[in-house]
C-alpha cells in the first residue's frame, strides 16, 4: 500500500468499543484498542492515500439476544 500510494484497511469491533460494561472489562479494552489503532493510523497514513476505518456492528437479533432480553 506505501508503494502504491492507495489502499485500504478496514478494521472489525463491536459496540463495546465506544461503550462500557460490567464483567467485560478484557473484551471492551481490546474493542477500544481497535478504535484507537483505526484512528491513529487514519491519521497517519491518509497522506500516504492509505484509508483505515473501523466498523463496529451491533446486535443481530437471534435467539440468544431474544433470551438476553427476556431475562432483562
């Protein structure tokens, strides 16, 4: 990508990057690392013509997040 000039980098974390839970404390730091990684390296690279995003889905209905749900 340094050599071309362009490119892109897309990065994968989840909702808890940008928010806080109790007794997830490993899952969100490494989700926030994520974040954080994305956007330094945005910064440093985007004159380079290197794009580095981050997506950050959230909940997909399923049966699991029904029964989450349910038990409130």
């Amino acid at each position: 990508m340094f050599a071309q000039w362009k490119g892109c980098i897309i990065n994968i974390s989840s909702i808890w990057g940008s928010a806080a839970a109790p007794k997830r404390a490993v899952y969100c730091a490494s989700k926030w690392g994520v974040e954080g990684l994305s956007k330094v390296l945005a910064i440093e690279w985007a004159s380079k013509g290197i794009r580095v995003n981050c997506i950050a889905p959230g909940y997909t209905y399923t049966d699991q997040i029904k029964e989450l749900i349910e038990r409130g």
